[in-house]
C-alpha cells in the first residue's frame, strides 16, 4: 500500500495535493468537490488588505482624493463591489468551509502592510482556520524604494502577523527578490511555518485599440515550475519552514519533481480551471501509480530526494548548469 501522506504546516496530508487560492474556492461545493477528488487541503481565496481598508472607509477616500489629476489610474482598480464577499462575510465562508470539509483549510490574507491584519488574522483564526497564507503581492514602483526596505516591510508583516495568532503562518513569495536564499532564512527566523513558491504576477496589458492598461489572466503552464524546483532544491534542509510549490502544477509528474526537490506539498489551480476539478483523481492515480512502478513506499521516502545538498553534483543549481547548458548541442538542434 503507498503511502502518500506528507506534513505540512505541522498538518498531517493524506497525499502532497493541495487546491492553492483562486476565486473557485468562493463557492462551498467546489471546496466539497475538491475533497472528494482527492486534494488534501484546500487554500481560500484571498481576503484583499483593500477589501479590510474600505470597510473602515479609508480606501474610499484615498481613491477618490485628487481623482481630477489621475482618474486614468482610478478607473483601473476594481471597484468594491466585484468582490463577491466582503471581509465579515469572509469570517462566515472560513467556518462553512471547516463545517462542509474533513480536509485543512487554509485562510488567505493579500496584501502588504500590516494595518488591520493582526486583528483579522486573529479573527480568522478564531473562525476556525487551519492555517494562515500570508499572501504578499506587491509590485514595487517607487525608484526611492530599495531593496533592504521591501525586505523589512515584508518581515514586519510576518513578525506582526506570526506574534498574533497560534495558527501556523505560510507566506507566498515573489521570485523577485535580489537573495531569495538570504530572505527565507530571514523569514525562517522569524519561525515562519511555511514558504509557498512562487507567486504568479499578473501584469497587465496594452490594448491598442482603446489605448488602455487592461488586466491580463494567463494559466501557468508546466515550464514554469523548473524556477519553483531550482530554490526549493536549494533551501531543502537548510531551513525549518516547510516548502510549498505552486505555479506549474499540472500533472503528476510535475508533484514528483517538486517532492523530490523539497517541497512538501505542490499547489494546483490552473490545471483545475483548464481540466476540472475531477482532474484531481487523475493526478492521484497517476502519482500513486508511478510510486509503485519505482518502487517508492512512501511520499516521504522521495522528499528531497534531489535537493542540492544530496544530489551528486551540487554545481548543477549553480553557475555550471549555465555553462553545460551553453555548451551542450541543444541549441543546434533548435
């Protein structure tokens, strides 16, 4: 019999398959549906720091001071009311989800400063969340910002939240950060329970037609879990945090690698959104099959398995996998 389990978050998983935050997890029977197709653990969708700004009518007004000098920019946030449930209404979708579930459910906060998060970090625990993702999406546009300050606002926010609440604490990163090694053991300081690998962002677009910066939703594909796979493989055993990978998750091929690079759990939305939820069953299969054809018992067994601290060539996450690379007559072949 294989066993697929896997601790997380200091959680123990019936399988490393987890359902990362998307606006599918709105609904409660697409929570059902997921459990019932096999994932372990589900992350909700987002509550956004504007949604918890506008309820203490702040957001309203700082939108709307100076619109006559920059109502370009205005028009491009959404407006309020295209999400679909506010923060109070949150609170009340975290404990149906633990009501309907048998799986963990993870809460996810978005956002950057600290503000209001403390208190609802707790009030999320106190709905009865399983967990915390720190969701830290921010774009830095200020030239007078460095890189040592993003840093120290993105620690401020983990330290904050991480001393309010019992619940372990993840944070979603950006792959954007000048040392990503240096700034996980910095977070790993701080007793992060978990590291979520990477944030997707969304960036928008030109339309040419009406002259306007329009939003822009692209689905991962496959290729984009090898950057996911190279700093997981770095960090294993070098940090207590444990690993998630999300971004690139399509298959199970794509949860082994990301097993043996280090991760605990790998995250998958948009193959959901491109094959179904049901396509969770085929993963499953497919991941325990494979197990027993190479004769692995367990998911824990493979754990970081090809991480850099136990592969043969450790150079290969380094400098020389570029020259190889380089080198190598792939490109003739081009």
């Amino acid at each position: 019999m294989i066993d697929l389990t896997t601790r997380y978050l200091g959680l123990t998983l019936e399988s490393p398959i987890v359902c990362s935050s998307s606006p599918m997890m709105q609904e409660i029977d697409n929570l059902r549906r997921m459990e019932d197709a096999g994932a372990s653990a589900v992350v909700l969708h987002s509550l956004f720091e504007e949604q918890i700004t506008l309820e203490s009518q702040d957001l309203d007004r700082n939108l709307f001071h100076g619109t006559e000098s920059y109502a370009e920019a205005l028009s491009y946030f959404p407006e309020m009311e295209s999400f679909e449930i506010g923060p109070e209404a949150y609170l009340e979708h975290v404990r149906k989800a633990k009501e309907a579930l048998s799986i963990p459910v993870v809460a996810s906060l978005n956002g950057i400063s600290t503000g209001g998060w403390v208190d609802w970090a707790r009030r999320i625990e106190a709905a009865g969340a399983d967990a915390i993702e720190l969701n830290t999406y921010f774009m830095p546009t200020d030239i007078e910002v460095s890189g040592s300050q993003l840093e120290e606002m993105y620690l401020e926010l983990v330290r904050d939240v991480k001393g309010s609440v019992k619940i372990p604490v993840a944070v979603k990163l950006s792959p954007f950060f000048s040392s990503i090694p240096n700034f996980c053991a910095s977070l790993d300081a701080l007793g992060v329970d978990g590291l979520v690998m990477f944030n997707r962002f969304y960036q928008p677009d030109f339309d040419l037609e009406r002259l306007e910066v329009v939003p822009r939703l692209t689905l991962s594909s496959p290729s984009e879990l090898l950057m996911r796979l190279h700093w997981v493989a770095v960090l294993a055993g070098r940090i207590k945090a444990d690993m998630a990978v999300t971004g690139g998750v399509h298959g199970a091929t794509d949860v082994i690698k990301s097993m043996m690079a280090g991760a605990k759990v790998a995250m998958m939305t948009s193959a959901l959104l491109e094959h179904g939820i049901d396509h969770l069953r085929t993963v499953r299969h497919e991941l325990e099959q494979w197990l027993e054809a190479n004769e692995y018992p367990s998911i824990a067994l493979m754990q970081g398995s090809l991480s850099q601290r136990k592969v043969a060539e450790p150079a290969a996450f380094e400098r020389a996998n570029y020259m190889k690379v380089l080198r190598s007559g792939a490109w003739s072949r081009a």
